[in-house]
C-alpha cells in the first residue's frame, strides 16, 4: 500500500499546488494560466461571468482542475443567494450549473462535479438554506481532498511503469496547473522528489501551447530534465531512441477505451505505436463516462480560429479571409492505448471489460 501521507509532501516540496484556492473569507481564488509563464498571477472569481469566462478563456484548465473550480464556483455563487427560500434559492442555483456547463462541454469532470453538487442540494432538500450552503462548501473542499488523494495514488502507479533513466513523451498539460498535484506529468515531479532521473520531452501543444507555457514550466521549477519541442518533433525523438514511453492526459474516457485530450495526442499516439513505445493516458476515474460508448460519442469543442491566426503573435499570421479549423481535442483509439492509470490502479485491455470493473469495487 502506498503511504499517502508520504507521498503528499514529497509531491508538495516539488510542485506549484495553488492552482485554486478557496480562502478563509470564502473567496475563489485560481492563478490565472493565460499569463503563464511570465507572469505569475492570482485572480478572484466573484461572481457567475468571472466563472464562466475563466474556464472558457483557459484561466483555469484541465479536466480535474475544471472539477474542483466548479465544486468551490457553486458555493461560492451560492452564498449570494443564501437569504432565499429554497425554491428560489435552487432555480438559481440550477441557472448557475447549466450555464458554467456550457463552457467547455468535452471535459467530463466539469459535469461530474457540478451533478455532484446538485445532487447535494436536492438530497438536503428539506434543510435551511444556510445549512445547504454549508455543506456545499464541505463538499467542494472534499472533491478537492479527494483529488489530492486520487493524484498521488496516479503518480506513484504512473511512476512504477518507469525505470531510472528513461524518457518520456507527453503532451499537453496534466501537472499540478490542471489537476490538484498532477496526473500524466505528476510521475515525473514524484519521481525528481525521490532522486530518479527521468528525461520529459514536453510537445508544444499548438496553438494554445501549453506544454510550451505551462508544462515545462511546471517542470522546469521543480528541477525536473525537461526538453520543449515543437509538436511535428515527436516523430524524430522518438526515431532517436530518446523515448521509452508516452504519458498523456485525458478528458474524457470513453466505455471502450478512446479517449479524449488536447488535439494532436492521437497523432503521438499513432506514432508511437509505429515504433513501439508504449502510450499510457493517466486521470481519475471521474474522467472515465460509462454512458458514452466509444470515441464517436465524444463532443469535441471547437475553438475560436483566431488563436491560430493571431494568438501569440504581435501580427497575424494568415490572411483574414483565410478559414480555420480549431478543435480543442482529438479522440485516441483505444486500440493505440497501452494502460489507462488511475487511482484504482492501471487498466489494461481488454478496455471494454475491465474499465466495467472499475466501477463494480
């Protein structure tokens, strides 16, 4: 068994874990990722919009991230409402939900938190108003401790799939910026806390870049070999040798295996099938949606196209009249997956059987 608590600080003394913070006067406080990596900067999340814009403008992102902001979102959006009768009180609070539903609907941990607290709210019922937005606070702060808890047991079976010494591929970001304390790139901080060398090739992740302002920013702090490459690089460093495995994030996984993260995993993973190195996707078991069937059923979002134009770049970089596909995420078959590590354990093929007994435990 793993001891919890040991992990914990290990995984403290290496990464940025306030990423969302709620504070002792109740107010929702995250770090604001647009500004990252050259400035550091806290934002106060006061009212509906606030919350709504910082998960669409990528503020705040990463599946389990998202989770744990729309948990302390709706407390904290509930405290306005606190002098109101129930049914006002919930008609309210019901607009809330739908509406920060709406803003990225791939990621499933951003439903899952918001029907958790919902279901809260109508099992208490019967309670006072105060008394139900108390417990809405307790329950936001348990989804937050539960994913502190789920992030170390991922990082410690993440980690025993690596040897001293290797490289590893990822892309995007799933460190403790998306998560509480990390989960595709968490193996790796738990790893430089424990005296292992492993070597990250970290994937740009266009056009938004990610991996580029956040990951090997995360990784480069906490003193972890990191190396940035452009996304059409994995193929070569994969050529070279350089890489023994690939660890990815995800945001939705599907009954089957597919899986759902940043665009451009699927094509990491096609590639590294081509060469045989194996691909792992990491999250917790609230990334996984029994409902949905396969990767087909997935709904991909789509972005605005001018982050591709004009985004980071002081002119744009297309014509205007020059059309744009943006899609946030690309769908992973599940037949390019090697395991699926989650808090339960590492998941094997066949996907379809043994992500139903998951559930059954």
């Amino acid at each position: 068994m793993f001891d919890l608590e040991k992990t914990k600080k290990e995984m403290e003394s290496v990464a940025i874990v306030d990423n969302i913070r709620l504070t002792d006067d109740d107010k929702l406080v995250i770090i604001d990722q647009v500004k990252l990596p050259n400035i550091m900067e806290h934002k106060t999340i006061s009212d509906l919009e606030d919350a709504y814009q910082a998960i669409k403008k990528l503020e705040i992102r990463g599946a389990p991230a998202i989770g744990i902001f729309a948990g302390y979102a709706m407390y904290v959006l509930s405290l306005k409402d606190e002098d109101k009768d129930f049914e006002t009180f919930y008609q309210n609070f019901k607009h809330n939900k739908e509406y920060l539903n709406s803003s990225r609907p791939t990621a499933v941990n951003l439903s899952w938190a918001l029907n958790r607290m919902d279901k809260l709210v109508l099992d208490n019922e019967d309670k006072d108003v105060k008394e139900i937005i108390d417990l809405l606070k307790k329950e936001a702060i348990a989804i937050h401790n539960e994913d502190i808890e789920m992030c170390c047991r991922i990082c410690e079976y993440g980690l025993s799939l690596l040897k001293d010494g290797d490289g590893v591929l990822t892309h995007c970001n799933a460190g403790p910026l998306a998560t509480s304390y990390g989960t595709a790139q968490g193996p790796f901080l738990l790893a430089k806390a424990r005296g292992m060398n492993i070597r990250v090739f970290a994937d740009e992740t266009r056009p938004l870049l990610q991996g580029a302002r956040l990951t090997s920013f995360e990784l480069e702090k906490a003193g972890v070999d990191v190396t940035l490459i452009c996304d059409n690089m994995a193929s070569i460093v994969m050529k070279n040798g350089w890489i023994q495995a690939c660890f990815v994030g995800c945001d939705r996984i599907a009954a089957n295996g597919d899986f759902a993260n940043k665009i451009g995993t699927s094509g990491v993973a096609i590639l590294a099938n081509h060469y045989g190195i194996p691909v792992y996707t990491l999250g917790p078991s609230s990334t996984i949606d029994m409902n949905c069937p396969d990767g087909d059923h997935i709904k991909i979002e789509l972005r605005d196209p001018e982050e591709i134009k004009n985004m980071w770049y002081e002119k744009p970089m297309a014509l205007k009249e020059t059309k744009c596909y943006n899609p946030a995420f690309d769908v992973t078959d599940h037949e390019l997956l090697t395991g699926i590590v989650t808090e339960k354990g590492i998941i094997y093929p066949p996907f379809d059987v043994n992500l139903k007994k998951v559930f059954e435990e």
